[in-house]
C-alpha cells in the first residue's frame, strides 16, 4: 500500500504535507506541534495539556466555544490530545469546508493571546481537573498512567513525570504561563501541518499561504536535557500498589529500543508475539490454558527519544495470588529471554500487523495523523509507505537478538495494583466462584 | 497581503464553504440462497480490504428467563472450536492469514466479523462457516468464558461508571424485564448456565434462514454470491423462531438512587427513562432533539455543565436504539461537590427543551452536522458493514441511506419541540450516582426535591 504524499516547507518554517484522495468528498486537517509534556518546567506538571484545552477556548477571530461549533455546524468532527513529545489537533470536514478548517488552525497558531482570559483559563482548570478524576483518581487502575512512566524513567527525565499534571500544577497555571508556552511553542516552525482526503493541489497551496505565510517563525524552544538513556534499567524495579480493585493487576515495562529505529520494528514484533490478540504468547498461556489470567496484552509507547518502553498488562483471575501472577509472567518473559521466539509466530505477527497498517489507511483523518507523525518525528511523512517493508524484513533472528539484550530480569519494571484492605468491592463467595476451574 | 495601514499581522475573515461535492452511500445489492440465508454486498474498492459480518437473529432479547447471558456467552464459543479444530487452532488459523475474528451478541443480534485482506477473504469465509455451522462447545471452554464473564462482573462493579451504567438500567426498567439486567447477564443467572443450555440456544437460533452475511470492501457481488453458496449453500436449519417478546412496561414514577463509594472523588451520574423502538416514526425528530439537548459537544447539557460550569470534564445524553424501548440517558461524571448543583442545571435543560420551542440557529447546528458529518461515518468498511447490518436488525428501507440526510434537514423547530414533549418524561426520570453518600445525598434531595435511597453495589438498600 502506498499512498502519495508532497511535502514543502513555508519561509516562515511550516512544514506541510500533503495526500490526494478523491474517493469521498472528505478532507482532513491535522496539525502536530512538537511540544508535550516532556517540555513542561518544573512545578507545572500537566501543562501541555490544559493548554491544548486552551487552544479550543477562541482566538481573535473565533468566540469562547465557537471552535467546535463551526467545525460541526460545518459537518466536520474534530478534537486535540497531548502526548509526552507532542501536542495535535485535528478536523475532518466536507471537502468544500476546507478553508474553514484552515482558517481556524491558522487564527489560533497567529492570534490566540487576545482570546485568553483568566475566567476562560479558571474553567478549563475545573475541566482538566474533573478529567483527571474522571480518568485516573476514580478509574480502577486509573493511575498507572503516571505511575508507570515515574517508575521507568528516572526523576530528572522529561518522560518520568505526569502528563495530566497534580492538582497542585494545575492550580499553578497562570495566564503569564499561557503567553510564555504560546510563544515559545505554539510557532510554524515548531509545527507540521498535513492535509489528506479530496483536495486540489493547487488550491490548496494557495489556501496554506493564504492563511499561514503571515505567521511569524519563533524565536527557538529551549533544548530539552538529554534524554539518553542505557539500554536496561540495570535493576528489577518493583512496585505494588494497593487500589480500590478487585483483581489484580501487573503492568510490566522494559525499556526498548526508539520509535523509528530499526531495532524498534523487531521489538515492536516481539511485543505482537508476547501479547497482540488471542494468538499471543500471553494470552494463549495465562488466560487459556492456565486461567490465572483475566485479560494479557502487550504494547510499546512508540517514543522516539531517549528509550521506548515494551510493556506487558496483565489482569489475575480472582483466586490468582500476586505471587502467581507475577511469577507466570516473570517466566514467560525469561522463556523469550533465553530462548528465542519461532519463525512461526513472527510470521503470526507480522500477519497481523500488516492487515492493522491497512486497515488504518482507510479513513482521511487517520492518514493526516500519521503523516503528520512521521513529518513531526523524523522529517520524512513518507516513512508511512515503507512501514509494512520494515516490518516485513524482521526475521525471528532479529526478534531474539532484541530479547536477549532487553528482555532480562535486569530490565524489568513492574507496577503491580492489588486489592487495598476491606475493599467494599469484594464478595468472597463471588470471588471463590469466578475464581473456579 | 497588502501593507497598508491595517496591520500585515490582521486575521483573514472567515471563510465561505465551496460547492459540495455529491456523495452517495455506497450501493449495496442483495441476494438469498434457497435456504433463507441473506446475502448484503456493498463493493468499495479504495484498498484492498473486506469485512464481513455474519448477523445472526440471535441476541439476548431471545433468552430465556432464567438464562440470561446465554446468548453473548454462546457467541464468544463459536470461536472455541468447530470442525475439528479446538480454540486455539481456530484462533491460530485466522491470525496467521492475518486477521482477528469477534464474535459477540447485543441486545438484538449476535454478529461474527472480521476484515480481511481481500486476497484472504476465502480462507477467512471458511473458517466462518465452520464456527458458525459445526460449533462444538467444549465442556472446558464453556467453563472458562463462564468464569471469565464472573471476573468482568466482578470488575465493572468496582469501576464506578460501569456500576453507574448497571444499575441505571436496574433503576429504568421493571425487574422482570430483560432490560433490567446486563445484555451478559448477572452473576447469579452466568452460574446457571451450562453446555446443554448454550447448545439448545445455539439450536433453536443459529439458522440459515435467521443469519445475513454482509460484506462490504474489495469484493464484487458475483464473487461475494459464489463464495456463499459454496459455503453455505448446504446448510440446512429448522424454522427460523418467531419475532422476539416485546419488553416489561417501565415504573412511571421518578426516583433517585445513590449507589455509595465511600470517598469517591467524583459523582458518576445517570439520569433517564424508557426511551424508543428504534423503528419509532419520530426516530429523526427525536435524534435532533437529543443533538441539541445533549447529543453534540455544543450541546445545551455540555455547554452548561463543562463549559459554563467546570463541574465536568464531559456531559451527554443519548437514546439507546434496539429493537425495542432502550433507554434514554444522559450521562456524565462530576466532581462529588457539585452533584446537587450539576443535577439541577441537567433537570432545567430537560424542562427547558419541553417549554419553550429552540432557535434556528440552535436547529441548524444540529441539523447541518448530522447531515454534513454523513459522509465522514462510511470511510471505512467495518463502518460500512455495521450500517448495512442495523438496516438488516431494524429491518429499515432499503433507501434508508440515501434518503438520510434529507430526513434530518426536514426536521423543524416545532417538531423539536414535539419530541421533546412526547419523548422527555420529566415525572418518570430515574436519577442513579454511584458517589460519596455522605457529600451527595442531601445536596440531591435538595436539587430534585424527592427522596433518596442509598443502596450499595448489589443494590441493596443501607442506612443513608
């Protein structure tokens, strides 16, 4: 599969990239800046953030809510998220809606400061609180999310701290902050912009000069420490953490090689045979044949600096002790660890994944997204068309030279959540019965 | 840009939309073999992918009393093995040409799909025939998914929006109603089912003439026909069962319920009633209504409580659409000392969409994103494929589709208001917050002026 892409770069530093696709009368507009919260100072925990929800609350041209109402009014579905190394933000409209799409992006990257107000920033605050409850304070397991992170990276890394930010931050976070990160972050040079789905050429390179060529460059973001970091942790890390749950859970994360780098497509495949789908190693062992397991799947973060992270996640059967679980998991990691994985199940994985890579070509928004993702990280959007070759030429070799250097107990950190004291949740009878072989 | 007086840094005005473009949704043809099996094919070429779904008239509207959970646990063990192969051979079969099968049941249907690489298609359709036709339900499956539902159960009670969401509906419907209970069943009905009740279900359902394979993608209708012959042309089944037992009236009373979570620091709120079957000929005027009251981010509920308020990170409300009366519900998560508050101003939206008829502006908004947003909903070919599955559950006109967007540009202010009188019950709504009794209770009596219950996670009632 191979899509076509242009890139050009504005004078004032935008990066642009763009993909033709006249199946549907649909377009998406997609706008990465390469900031997150890995560029938050200290005692501002979780201001990327709540500056993204900022960035929805108008500019000079655009009234308080008005963002999402002309998007929609226009048919169009929008949204932003904030990740460690990156902030986006995203509409996909009716193709004729283009230029609105545009236009928006464009009034808030040039004009936002005038729509700022301390009672807009005061609200978004409550917002963003209520989302961090909503999402980790009152959510079962809800804090490995910052968890997880702490405990893989160490503390003077941009990736070991919070990314939805304490209370405390948040509570911090002044309008001076706003002006301060909108300046230094919110700039063409710091962005790319991709276009995809049913456009013209050329119209679209006059719309993109139109509405960004006047934006001025910025004046440079500060450099982030360095971010290198050794290949192991050096150490088994452990944490338990009781919470109001009533299975246990183990989240356990190696550091693995870049996002991007070809070690990472190896990991990324050796991630796929430990715990993509029910085919998987994890799945197939701890939740079918053993039934200490509720649920087993595995993932990597993607990051591109410093380290990723490889993690497994594994929810217990009700009569599972922490002990059993950790230990199951522990060894089917040293059985990776010292003897390889088959051709087999590379061929399983590699299967799987291309399908997904597919599959997620299909709509126009998530196209602009990876484009954008590929601009953003590593200046070259057409890396999405040699994804599938780079998984493709991972052979079982490869996958095993990763597993010995990464897979060792030497690099192995482990969140486990467990059932806190008197937890109202538990029924012993129940437990005893779902517990059951 | 010019360089006279105005600023070279002034912002472009906003922009006017260009002409649309046409768009149609994709066409789809229909064919059924001799024994009753239905075929929906709609070809979409733009990559080389197909999903399938396999929808079977067999959802948990079918159960018996007593059985709840049977259907959504029969689904699952479709895939735990057929033709000789047990589960994890099945599962390896299917990932190894690159592709995940799901099975499930809902309310009204049970579907098997999967999207394939279209060069894959043919092996994935065998496969499919084989769980769907030869299932085998081994004992020790059978027991593993029971024990895996009764983990799941366990969960969601301690995740306060799913307890939320489970008893809201206990709260809604009357206790004899199959609404009442979780489409996968209780704790209590899981444990009572066995194999014998799994196959009989499977038996009485699983039915050439009560299953549509729809396909949509890289497939054309020719192909799509001959393959389903060779597959399932020689299946033969019994009488496909009748239509499914309407639903239990709901209680016509108002109520409200704390679920208590000591020291929760957020209130996870349900309010609602008995909504509409989908086929309901109010069905567009009452989608409408819902996008303006809490159906779209700039909805009234969302506006008031995120954006005026910051009691929430996210308010809505939704009808649930089955075949028949599903629930209305709107439903957010608020910090626990805003309940009373955050309450109130929902209540006032309600009464407030019965009284007074809205603007055009308001009716526009809604109507221009339902009609624009259209196209963006069929990108992809799963999406494809659920669309031409609900039109076979709803047993919708075949035109349905295509007369969509002009359907929702026809609704009028006034028949806005009209749904909204008919269709919201200020008087019936049941009010359920799974949160911190001793920081909500007296602030709900206060914002609904009725009595409140405290009951804990099983429902039972405890000292307030």
């Amino acid at each position: 599969m191979q899509i076509p892409i242009e890139t050009f770069t504005l004078p004032n530093g935008l990066f642009v990239t763009l993909s033709e696709d006249h199946t549907a009368p649909i377009v998406a507009v997609n706008l990465w800046y390469h900031v997150g919260s890995a560029n938050e100072r200290s005692g501002r925990t979780g201001f990327a953030h709540l500056f993204e929800h900022m960035l929805f609350q108008g500019s000079a041209s655009v009234g308080a809510n008005e963002h999402f109402e002309l998007v929609q009014r226009a048919g169009g579905t929008l949204n932003g998220s904030t990740w460690l190394d990156r902030t986006n933000y995203f509409e996909t409209v009716p193709s004729n809606q283009l230029e609105l799409a545009l236009w928006l992006e464009a009034n808030r990257m040039g004009y936002l400061l005038p729509a700022m107000t301390q009672q807009k920033l005061d609200t978004q605050r409550d917002v963003v609180q209520n989302e961090r409850r909503w999402s980790m304070d009152n959510q079962p397991y809800g804090t490995w999310w910052e968890r997880l992170p702490a405990l893989a990276f160490p503390s003077s890394h941009p990736f070991h701290h919070s990314l939805i930010g304490s209370m405390a931050d948040l509570d911090a976070a002044s309008l001076d902050d706003i002006s301060q990160f909108f300046a230094t972050y919110y700039t063409p040079d710091n962005a790319v912009l991709s276009i995809a789905g049913d456009f013209e050429r050329d119209v679209a390179h006059q719309l993109i000069e139109r509405h960004f060529a006047s934006i001025p460059r910025g004046a440079g973001k500060p450099a982030l420490p360095d971010m290198t970091l050794p290949p192991t942790l050096g150490r088994s890390l452990r944490e338990v953490v009781p919470d109001d749950v009533v299975l246990s859970r183990l989240f356990l994360a190696c550091r693995s090689p870049a996002f991007g780098s070809d070690e990472y497509y190896a990991a990324s495949v050796c991630g796929a045979i430990l715990g993509l789908r029910k085919g998987s190693r994890l799945h197939r062992v701890l939740v079918r044949d053993r039934q200490i397991a509720a649920d087993a799947q595995a993932f990597t973060y993607d990051l591109t600096k410093g380290s990723d992270l490889l993690v497994l996640d594994v929810t217990a059967r009700p009569q599972t002790t922490t002990d059993q679980l950790e230990s199951a998991v522990h060894d089917m990691l040293d059985d990776v660890h010292q003897h390889g994985v088959t051709a087999d199940e590379v061929s399983r994985a590699i299967a799987l994944i291309e399908t997904d890579l597919v599959i997620s070509l299909q709509s126009a928004g998530d196209r602009a997204d990876k484009l954008s993702l590929f601009a953003t990280y590593f200046g070259d959007p057409s890396l999405v068309n040699v994804q599938a070759d780079k998984y493709r030429a991972v052979t079982a070799e490869r996958v095993n030279a990763f597993a010995r250097a990464r897979l060792g107990r030497d690099n192995r950190a482990s969140l486990l959540y467990v059932p806190k004291e008197g937890s109202e949740s538990m029924h012993e009878t129940e437990l005893a019965e779902a517990g059951a072989r | 840009m010019s360089s006279d007086h105005t600023s070279i840094n002034a912002p472009l005005p906003r922009p006017a939309p260009t002409a649309p473009r046409d768009y149609s949704f994709p066409r789809f043809e229909r064919h059924a073999l001799a024994n009753g099996l239905q075929l929906v094919v709609a070809q979409v070429t733009k990559l080389p992918l197909v999903t399938i779904s396999a929808v079977v008239d067999a959802g948990a509207a079918r159960e018996r009393s007593g059985e709840a959970g049977v259907a959504a646990l029969a689904a699952q063990l479709l895939l735990e093995g057929a033709a000789g192969l047990d589960g994890a051979a099945l599962v390896d079969r299917f990932e190894r040409i690159g592709t995940s099968v799901d099975a499930h049941a809902e309310w009204d249907t049970a579907t098997v799909t999967l999207t394939a690489l279209s060069q894959r298609l043919p092996e994935a359709l065998t496969l499919v025939r084989d769980l769907l036709r030869a299932p085998v339900f081994p004992e020790r499956e059978v027991s593993r998914l029971r024990n895996e539902r009764l983990a799941e159960i366990l969960q969601q009670r301690a995740e306060p929006g799913a307890l939320a969401d489970e008893q809201f509906a206990r709260a809604v419907y009357v206790p004899t109603a199959r609404y009442a209970t979780p489409a996968g069943g209780t704790a209590a009905s899981v444990r009572a089912l066995t194999r014998d009740v799994v196959r009989a279900f499977y038996q009485e359902h699983y039915q050439p003439a009560s299953t549509t394979i729809v396909f949509a993608g890289d497939i054309s209708m020719s192909d799509a026909t001959s393959l389903a012959e060779r597959l399932f042309g020689d299946w033969r089944g019994g009488e496909s069962p009748g239509a499914a037992e309407g639903i239990d009236s709901s209680p016509a009373t108002s109520l409200v319920r704390v679920v208590a979570k000591a020291d929760a620091p957020q209130s996870e709120v349900r309010i609602g009633h008995v909504g509409l079957p989908r086929r309901h000929p109010d069905y567009f005027d009452v989608t409408v209504m819902n996008a303006v009251l809490g159906g779209l981010f700039s909805s009234r509920i969302n506006l008031n409580l995120r954006e005026a308020h910051g009691y929430t990170y996210g308010a809505f409300s939704a009808f649930e659409w089955r075949r028949a009366a599903g629930p209305f519900m709107i439903h957010t998560a608020v910090k626990s000392d805003v309940t009373g508050a955050a309450v109130r101003e929902i209540l006032n939206e309600i009464e407030g969409m019965r009284t007074t008829e809205i603007g055009e502006t308001e009716l526009t908004l809604a109507t221009s994103y339902l009609d624009g947003v259209f196209p963006i909903r069929y990108e992809t070919t799963n999406a494809i494929a659920a669309a031409l599955a609900n039109l076979v559950i709803h047993d919708l006109p075949e035109d349905y589709y295509d007369r969509y967007r002009g359907r929702v540009r026809g609704v009028t202010t006034a028949g806005v208001l009209q749904a909204a009188q008919r269709h919201l019950h200020p008087e019936q709504l049941r009010i359920v917050v799974v949160g911190d009794p001793t920081v909500i209770s007296e602030p709900l009596r206060d914002a609904t002026r009725g009595q409140v219950e405290v009951v804990n996670a099983d429902g039972a009632e405890v000292a307030a």
